[in-house]
C-alpha cells in the first residue's frame, strides 16, 4: 500500500505544490518569529544578568510610582550611601543618577533615534569597575565637572572621539562638555539600544537629578556572601521608606519587562501564522478533494483487487501525513532563512541585536510544525473518507457526481454556524472587558466556517449574477468562465472563503483605523482653541523657559505649556498634569462643570469629572495624594471638568505649575507640549516663521499646527495599520495561491474539455480569457463576501472599543478602501489565473483530445 | 426524394470540385530505429458534397491522416488544402480560426462541453467567432436532429445518442465547408449509431454538406458514398457505393 501512496505522489506532484507552499509559507512565518523571539528574549536576559553581574543588592525608594516610561520612584538622601558602605558584607556600594538628556551636533540638531525609538540617557558615571557595567574602549572617565563619556554609537553618530566638545541638552538647559572617553555597555555598542551620555557623579545629580540624591544605590557584596543574607543585613539599617532587593530581583525587574514584551510580541505575530495556517487547511482540503476525484477509478481499481476501505482511507491519509511532513520540514527551514533575514533588517533599522547564535528551543520549532502536519491530515480526513466510500463497481464506470453541495446536513451545520455566531456577537455586546472582544473573535472564526460551510449552497447563484456582466462584456468566454466558477460549487466557495477570511480581517482592521483615526481628528478639533502646539523629540521635554520666551513675541497671544508625571490618588495610580490656569484655558475648553480652575493655586486640584465619580470626589474635597519627589500630601478639589473624550482621557487631575514643580525633581518640570494661541490680525505664516525662530534655541522642538496634529496622529495609527496588512498578506497570499491551485486543478481536469474547445474553434486568447475570468469571479466573490462580513465585524469592533476606549468615538467606513479592496481583489484574480492560463492555453489540441 | 435516386458517379469518374485534399502527406514519428510513417505520401480528395469514409486497420494512419487534413495535426512534409487554403502556411491563430468558420468536428466521445446546454453547444462555434447563428438555418438542423424539446439540457441529461446528434448539430450549424466524424458512433449501440449515420447521409443529400468520416465499422462505412482503404500509411484502394458486405471483405484482404 505505501508503494501505492509514493507513486501516487509522484505521479501528481505538480498538483500538490500549492499545498506544500501553502504549509512552508505559514509554518516557515511561525517558526521565523519563534526563533528570533526566543533569541531577542535570550539575548536581553543575557545581557541584563552579564550586565548586573556583580550587583548583588540595590537600596532605593520602597514607593514607586507607574508610569509609561516605567516605574517612577521618589530619589533617596546621597547620605544613605554611607551607611551603606559600613553594613558588614557590604564589599562596594554605589549611587546612580538617571535621567533623559538630548545630545545636539554643531547645528543645534539632535542625535540619536529619532523620536520613536529609544531615548537617550543621562548617566553618572561610577568609578568602582565593580559596579560599572560601562567598559572605556577609548580615553578616561569623565573626572571633571566638564567632561563626559559617550557610548561608542553616539560617539560615532556625532563624529566626536577624546577631546572632542559636545553640547548636551540637560533638564537644566544646554551645556558644552568636553569628551573624555568612549565606552561599550558590557558586550554592546550602546546603551541597550538607547544611547547614553556618562557624567562625573555630583554633574550628575545637579544637572540630571536632585542635588546630594541619587535615584537608587547599586551594592556588592563580599566573596561569599548570599545576595538574601546581603539584603537581610541591609534591611534594618536603611532609613524609612528605603528598602533593599537582591540583585537577582532588580535584574528581573528591569528584564522583566523587555522579556514580558518579547513575549506578548512573538506570540500576537504568531497568531497571524495560526490564521495563514487556518487559510491553508482550506487549499488542503481541496486539494486533496480534487486528486480523490480524479482518482476515483484508480482507488475503485484497488478496492476490485481486494483493498479494504480502511486501506484506501489510509492510504490518502497517508499521503496528506507525508505531504505534511515534508512540507512543515521545509517550513522550518524557510523559518530560519525568514528569522536570519529580520535579524539583518532589524539591523538596517538600528536595532542591532547582541551577536549570538539563534536559541533553538525545540518545542517552539515543534509545535508550528506539529500542527501544520495536524492540519495536513485533517483537512484531507474529509476527502480520504470519500475516497474509502468509491464502491469497486466505480472502476467501470463513470465518475460519480459531486453532491456534497446540496447536502440537506450542510445547510443545517451551516445554519449552526451562522446562529452561534449571531448569539457570540450578541454576547459579545452584553459582555466587558477581554470577555467581549473573545465572544467577538468567536463569532468571526463562527462567521468565516460558516461561509465555508454554506458557500457551496450559494456560490452559484453568486457566479452567476457576477457573471452577467462578464457575459455580456465577453460573450461565450465570459459565460463559459461563469459556468467553471459554479460547476465545482464545493470546490470554489472553499477557495474563495480562503480568501473571504484574509479580506474580512483586512476590512475590520480598516474600519477600526478608520473609525479611530476620524476620532482623533474630531476630538483634537474640539480639544485644541491652539493655532500651533510645539512639541519635543524626546521624554526630555521642553524648558519652561520656551513657553515663556514664544509668548513673548508680539505674533502669539498665549504659549500654554503642559507638563505629565505619574502620581498616585488614594493609592491608585493616575496621571497628574501641571498647567498654567490662565494660559491653558485660553487654547483648551476644560468645560469645567463645578468650580473654578482660576482658583486653582497651591494645593488645590481640579479633577475631570470621570476621575471625579471613580474617586466619589466634589469640590472642596481633601484628596489624598502622593507625588514622586515629595511623596504624600493633601491637595483640595477646586475644580471638576467634563471636557471631551481625549481631554478626559490625558487630563485627569490638574494643578498649576507651581504645585508641579514643588512635588516633582527638576528633571520632571519640563514641558511636553506648548500649545499656542496666535495674536490676532497676525498672518499664521510669518507668526510660525517667528515661533520657529525661536525654538532654534530649543533643540528637537518643533511647532505643528491642527492639521500636522491630526495628520501625525494619523500617521501612528496608519502605521500600525500597515504593520497589520503586512502581517495579514501572509494570509492573502495563501488564499491568493488558493485560486492558482484550484485553477490548475481545473486545467488538469478539463483536459479534454479544453482539447474540445480549442478543436472547434477556441482561439487561445480565448481560453486564456476564460480561465481569467473565472479567476475573477472566484476572486471577486471571496473578496465581497470578506467584506460584508468584515463590515459587519468592523461595526461590532467599533461598539467595543467605543465601550472600552474613550478614545473611539466616530463611527467611520472607508469607503474609498473598501473598493480598492474589491478591485485589488479583482486584479488579484487576473494575477493568480496568468499562469493557469497560460498552461490552459497551451495544451496541445491533440494530446488534450486523446486524455482520458 | 430525388437526391437518393440519383445514383453516384463511379469512383473512376473525374473528380467534382474538391473540399479538401492531401498532397503527399507524410507524417513521421520519432527518427532512427524507431521513426514511425504514420502517412507514407497520401495523395487525396474529398469532394464537396460527398459523405466519404475513411478504413483501415489499427495503425494504418487514417486518424492521423483526418487529423491532419482537419488541422489539428502538421505534416513532416507534403501539402493539406481545405478549398485553396494549404494549412501548411497557416499559423497557429488562423488554423484556429479555420477550424472555428469552416470545419466541423465529431469526436467519437466526450463532443460537448458539459456546462453549456444542448443548445449552446450547438452555437458554439458561432459564439466563439461572435457572430449571430442564422436563425432558419438553426431551426431546420435542430429540427432535423430531433432534438427540439431538448435544447435546454445539458449533455448529462441527455443519452449517448442525444449527445451524438447534438455534436453533429454542432458541426451542421455553423455550415462548414467539410465535417470530419473520427469514429462517431463507437461509444453508442447499433441502433443510436444507425440513427446518427443516416441522419449524417441525410445531410450530405438534402443539405449538400461534405463529411469525412474515420470508420473501422464496416455497417458504418456502408453508410458512405465512398472509402478509402489506408494501411501502413498509404492509400491502397478505394470502392464507390459500398455494402457492408463488400467492404468486409476488402477488410479481410488487407489484413492478410
């Protein structure tokens, strides 16, 4: 029997490379992102625990506070230090400073990532090499109050090497240090893909931090001594509100969060590969559907030489196991070729990994392999259990007919399908949180098998009314393409359901962005009375100096600048913005609904009104709060605003800039945003000339006015947009080799039917139009039923995110796309059936004839 | 009726206009020891109007010779003529065309495309070319295969011998200048194939039509106004009004 399975193989290999490509190309992606998930995740940890090699304990603030940019904690006395060193077991102990500088070339340009990637840090730099994770590949440390050390890649970006002058932009303003060496980070080039400047260690906590603090103590121990027993020793002499981790602890934190990332990264990339794989189960399927047909009267043969059915069952089953295999070995070997290729891209791009060999971890090659040979076999379950069904009488007769497209259990199942997936979206809608968007993601796996299901039952009736057009535009061709697309009914609505998915996931996608990017624009208009915002490049923020230097020019009316830090309100976390009352109110419509926000002053608060019910505050309420530099204290409500959705969202408790600036380290009384009201009868033009003028002072500043807002912010969301189709056109491209697949299958198929045609007269152009045609309705069919579904899909995602996230609020269909998306499909179509056609139109009359 | 009376001119009488013609074909095989003469030099007509067969045993070349006098086969060396036309110097575009306007085709099996109807089969030839089937025209080859209240199935529906009648049809409709039948009715019982063969006759008489057909049926040549006997890819005899009987014989003295 298995000689049987090998030459049937052979004997129609051709037939079985779409779905060999369709498994290589999918397990090859999963694979791909394991492994350089695994050796990304590998290689941080390396890197962390080789950095933090002899960091036995760290000492720091017991309160953090989280924020976006990681946790925030209140910095401890320098004094601390001291004590420290004269804890017994203690071997060496040291403080570090941190803090977000921005370093500038001769023009006043920044260096470094630009504004998305990693920041540049400010660093003290530590003598004891103990401690210091920094190695100098070049001059000294920086002993002097006016040198530095820059990390290799800054010092190659900037072109400045030992002696070279440097201007560094500080929270205390723009400084010009001499550099006095260059360093590696333990094994890397920079500062874990961040750069980093070093400063002598009193620089350090005037320019970076607080004076005589530092934001945490780094401790080695003696030879000998367990990290436990170090921390247990330090613990009682630390003063209150310190507290003391092991090394192992603080490592993890820091890893933790990178790894965390990894993680959640690798596995939502992974999920595109489970659909590209669910997308291939389809071309499996038919396939194998496709060669039991055809073999009808070779497996009847068998049986009438004495095959049992469960031998001829196992011999289809056995032929999709060795495709299967064989395919998903490949998989794993594109998975590396894919995984080696990203590395190198990912280089190009400045994320240039810590050289190491990939991490192999043998499960995670496994498992994309092992399910795609799962989805091999039980998309061909269906088709090797029709083949054991051939009775021996077929072997002399005529092929049986396929009905399984009228089946009365195909119409109930469907049904099924479609009343599950109504009650899930219906659930979904009841449902909160991570609970609802779960019921919807079932219901679309629900909606998409019943497609699968039913789409037999209406794929004719559907070929035929997109056909009508084509009939009438081509005549014959057209409606001998209509009748190809609807004689396997079975075989082509799998082939377009394929491609349904891969549409429908790019619809709901599109209405998402859509819907979100029309609410940023909506709520930015309502937000902003500002003609200009300036912005900086970096978590370094603006001076206060800028805000007030731009309202000094006679074009501006009012500079509001806005500052951000975490803080915490009755022991929860929440976001804490410092404003100028009289300033900010001009460019923002806070809609204050109670109270007054003139009135905010020292030790007052307003509250948007969302905080204001979570927190069951009104005005003239004690809030309880604390601050990260300061720590706990008592603010008075004097305020509560409804403002809009996105104000809401970013504002949520208030207080002048003074009160800022009193709770928080110098290096957090920055600006984030400046937002300017422009004077009247002044012409925009020559007022954004002179802001610009200005902000030449300010490095990496830059004025936007409401469009370029809503235009950037746009452009985010276009961005992950983009990175969602790309990681969908796997999907696509599967179903898309689908249809070259099952235009083949036809081609083989419809041999003689094709000898026949050209024999009475068919010119090739007209074959080739043919199967074109059929291509495109089979394209076009896929594509519009992706996309009623993606709509509907589209509006169900919208509701919860609508319900989730204040941010989506507008409800919007882009249109334009939906029928790019129809067209594209179209001429996806006319792509995929070239060289089907081709093949199609170059039988040779006679042979064709003579096929069997 | 007239035309079943008049009796046809002997076979060594001269010629009438010809429908199509072979001059010297030769159809080579593969080269060396293994070259095969499908056609060794045939020399041929078919006269318009005739319903001529064409006989001979297995490998004598006369599939191949109607292959290549319809077009759908090129010679090694030698000229094919359908009316003037040598198809040696047609592309591969024109034979197509010349298929489509001006030859017929009845294969033995599987004639019809199975997604058309009965009768879109019928005009498809017409539809490939773009043109308007001529209505009357129409009418009277359906009515004269019986197949009237039958148009609207498609060939599944329709038994060996309906889908026989519809392939001739086909041919009929599109009034080629010659119709060539390889084999027409060796997939149908003796009856059904007694039906498509008078019905064949009937369309050289009352309609004028030329027909080769490719026959190893002696009952079915009889059908022929005349044979032409191939073996090892030459013409070897002829015979003008066969029977049945005569041309068995003639049969048995080639295979000896």
């Amino acid at each position: 029997m298995l000689t049987v399975v090998l030459r049937g193989i052979r004997s129609h290999v051709l037939r079985l490379a779409a779905t060999v490509v369709a498994i290589v190309l999918a397990v090859g992606f999963m694979v791909g992102t394991q492994l350089l998930g695994a050796t990304l995740r590998v290689s941080f940890d390396e890197a962390f625990a080789d950095i933090n090699q002899s960091l036995d304990a760290v000492v720091r603030a017991s309160r953090e506070m989280a924020s976006p940019f990681g946790g925030q904690r209140m910095r401890i006395d320098a004094a601390t230090l001291e004590q420290v060193r004269a804890v017994p077991g203690v071997a060496a102990a040291a403080g570090e400073v941190r803090s977000f500088v921005r370093v500038v070339d001769d023009e006043g340009r920044p260096i470094g990532n630009p504004d998305s990637g990693p920041p540049t840090f400010g660093l003290n730099w530590i003598d004891d090499p103990r401690l210091n994770a920094w190695t100098l590949v070049e001059g000294d440390a920086p002993h002097a109050s006016d040198t530095v050390v820059v990390d290799l890649r800054t010092a190659e970006d900037a072109g400045v090497g030992p002696g070279d002058t440097l201007v560094v932009d500080l929270p205390t303003g723009a400084e010009s240090f001499t550099v006095s060496g260059v360093a590696r980070f333990g094994e890397l080039d920079n500062f874990a893909g961040a750069d980093a400047v070093l400063f002598e260690d009193t620089v350090a906590q005037q320019a970076l931090g607080e004076p005589d603090r530092y934001d945490w103590i780094a401790v080695a121990g003696d030879a000998g001594i367990d990290e436990t027993e170090l921390v247990r020793r330090l613990a009682p002499t630390l003063p209150p509100g310190t507290e003391a981790v092991t090394g192992a602890t603080f490592t993890e934190e820091t890893a933790g969060p990178f790894r965390e990332f990894i993680v959640q990264f690798t596995a939502f990339i992974g999920a595109f590969g489970l659909i590209a794989l669910f997308v291939g189960g389809f071309i499996i399927y038919n396939t194998f559907a496709v060669l039991v047909g055809q073999r009808t009267r070779e497996l009847a043969l068998l049986r009438v030489v004495g095959a049992s059915r469960s031998q001829v069952l196992g011999s289809v089953l056995a032929e999709a196991l060795l495709v299967g295999v064989v395919a998903a070995v490949a998989g794993v070997a594109a998975g590396f070729g894919l995984a080696a290729g990203l590395r190198e891209l990912l280089a190009a791009f400045g994320f240039a990994l810590p050289p190491r060999a990939f991490v192999i971890e043998p499960w995670s090659l496994a498992w994309p392999a092992l399910l795609a040979v799962g989805v091999t076999v039980l998309s061909a379950l269906v088709p090797a259990r029709r083949a054991a069904a051939v009775a021996p009488v077929a072997a002399f007769g005529q092929a049986a007919v396929d009905r399984s497209s009228t089946s009365r259990l195909r119409l109930v199942l469907g049904l099924v399908l479609v009343a599950v997936s109504v009650e899930r979206s219906l659930a979904g809608l009841r449902s909160e949180g991570e609970t609802a968007f779960w019921n919807v993601g079932g219901a679309l796996i629900c909606a998409f098998l019943a497609t699968a299901v039913l789409g037999p039952l209406v794929m004719g009736p559907l070929a035929t009314v997109l056909g009508a057009p084509l009939r009438r535009l081509t005549g014959v061709t057209g409606h001998l393409a209509t009748e190809n697309a609807r004689r396997n009914p079975a075989r082509t609505s799998i082939t377009a359901s394929a491609l349904t998915i891969g549409v429908g996931l790019v619809v709901v996608i599109a209405i998402a962005a859509d819907s979100a990017s029309a609410s940023i624009t909506n709520a930015t208009e309502a937000t902003f009375d500002a003609d200009l915002v300036v912005r900086p490049d970096s978590f370094l923020g603006l001076s206060p100096q800028a805000a007030d230097d731009l309202e000094a020019l006679e074009e501006v009316a009012t500079a509001a600048g806005f500052r951000f830090a975490p803080t915490e309100v009755l022991g929860t976390q929440t976001t804490l913005v410092g404003i100028d009352p009289s300033r900010a109110q001009e460019v923002v419509d806070f809609g204050v609904v109670d109270g007054s926000l003139d009135d905010l002053g020292s030790n007052s608060v307003a509250v948007s009104a969302r905080e204001a019910e979570r927190f069951g505050l009104s005005v003239g309420d004690l809030v309880p709060m604390a601050f990260v530099a300061t720590g706990d204290t008592v603010l008075q409500v004097t305020a509560i605003f409804e403002g809009n959705p996105l104000l809401q969202r970013s504002a949520r408790f208030v207080v002048d800039h003074d009160t800022f600036d009193a709770n928080h380290p110098p290096s957090a009384r920055r600006d984030a945003q400046i937002a300017l009201l422009l004077a009247e009868d002044t012409s925009p033009v020559l007022a954004r000339a002179a802001v610009d003028e200005v902000l030449t002072a300010y490095p990496g500043a830059e004025s936007q006015d409401l469009g370029e807002v809503t235009a950037g912010q746009a452009a985010t969301v276009d961005q992950a947009v983009a990175f969602l189709y790309a990681l969908l056109f796997l999907a696509v491209l599967i179903a898309l080799i689908g249809v070259v697949n099952t235009l083949l299958l036809a081609v083989y198929e419809r041999t003689r039917e094709l000898g026949l045609l050209r024999a009475v007269g068919t010119s090739r152009r007209q074959v080739r139009a043919m199967v074109i045609q059929e291509s495109v309705v089979i394209a076009v069919v896929g594509t519009l039923v992706g996309v009623a579904i993606g709509m509907t899909f589209g509006r169900l995602l919208f509701e919860l995110l609508a319900r989730e996230s204040r941010a989506v609020t507008t409800f919007s269909l882009p249109t334009t796309q939906l029928l790019a998306t129809v067209v594209l499909a179209a001429l996806a179509g006319v792509l995929a059936a070239v060289y089907p056609a081709r093949r199609a139109a170059r039988l040779d009359v006679l042979d064709a004839i003579a096929t069997e | 009726m007239s035309l079943t009376e008049t009796p046809n001119p002997p076979a060594s009488a001269p010629p009438g206009p010809l429908a199509a013609r072979a001059e010297g074909a030769t159809k080579i095989y593969g080269s060396g020891d293994t070259e095969v003469r499908a056609l060794d030099g045939v020399t041929c007509g078919f006269e318009k109007g005739r319903f001529t067969a064409i006989m001979g045993p297995s490998g004598s070349g006369k599939s191949t010779l109607m292959h290549c006098v319809a077009g759908l086969d090129d010679l090694t060396s030698g000229q094919v003529f359908v009316g003037d036309t040598a198809l040696g110097e047609l592309g591969e575009r024109q034979l197509t065309q010349l298929r489509r306007d001006r030859i017929g085709f009845v294969f033995q099996a599987f004639n019809l495309v199975p997604t058309l109807t009965a009768l879109e089969n019928i005009t498809l030839p017409v539809d490939l070319a773009g043109r308007k089937p001529d209505q009357e025209h129409l009418d009277e080859v359906v009515r004269a295969v019986g197949l009237a209240n039958r148009l609207d199935h498609r060939p599944s529906e329709l038994s060996g011998g309906q889908q026989q009648r519809v392939a001739v049809a086909r041919a009929l409709a599109a009034r080629p200048e010659i119709i060539f039948a390889d084999e027409p009715t060796g997939n149908l019982d003796s009856r059904a194939g007694a039906e498509i063969l008078a019905f064949m006759r009937n369309a050289v008489r009352e309609l004028g039509q030329t027909i080769v057909m490719v026959t190893h049926d002696p009952v079915a040549a009889a059908y022929s106004d005349r044979v032409l006997f191939l073996a090892d890819g030459k013409i070897v005899d002829e015979m003008a009004d066969p029977t049945a009987d005569r041309v068995l014989d003639r049969l048995k003295q080639l295979g000896d």
